[in-house]
C-alpha cells in the first residue's frame, strides 16, 4: 500500500513530529525527573499531550523554514 504524494506534506510533518517529540520528551523527562520504573509511563503521558501541539506546529512552520533556507543556502 502506498500513500498518494498529495499527502507528503502532512506525512512528512506526522512522521517527524512524533520522531522529535518522542527524543525531546525522553531527554527532558531524563534529565529533570531521572529514569525510573514510571519513566515509561511518564513518557508516554507526555508524547500524548506534547504532540497535539507538535504536530501542527511543524505544518505551519515547515514551508516557512524551507523558504529561509532556500534563500540563505547558495
């Protein structure tokens, strides 16, 4: 099965907001709280309500950074 190219945008975002939200939300958690027995817990609690926020937000912004660099790269 293979997603129509219509769709790459949002793909794109979907797939790299989870892969940022999940490395992000493991390092914070780590370094503020430490790894323990809940960690798991805690970091899925908080990839839940971090990537609602995430998402979107690189939808939005994704053209406009690909636009910078694309004027500041030769």
């Amino acid at each position: 099965m293979r997603i129509p190219s219509r769709f790459a945008p949002v793909l794109f975002g979907a797939l790299l907001s989870v892969i940022m939200v999940g490395i992000v939300s493991a390092f914070v958690l780590a370094t503020s709280r430490g790894i323990d027995a809940e960690f798991p817990a805690q970091w899925f609690r908080s990839c839940l309500t971090t990537w609602p926020v995430a998402f979107p937000t690189v939808l939005l912004v994704a053209p406009w950074v690909r636009r910078v660099v694309g004027r500041v790269t030769a």
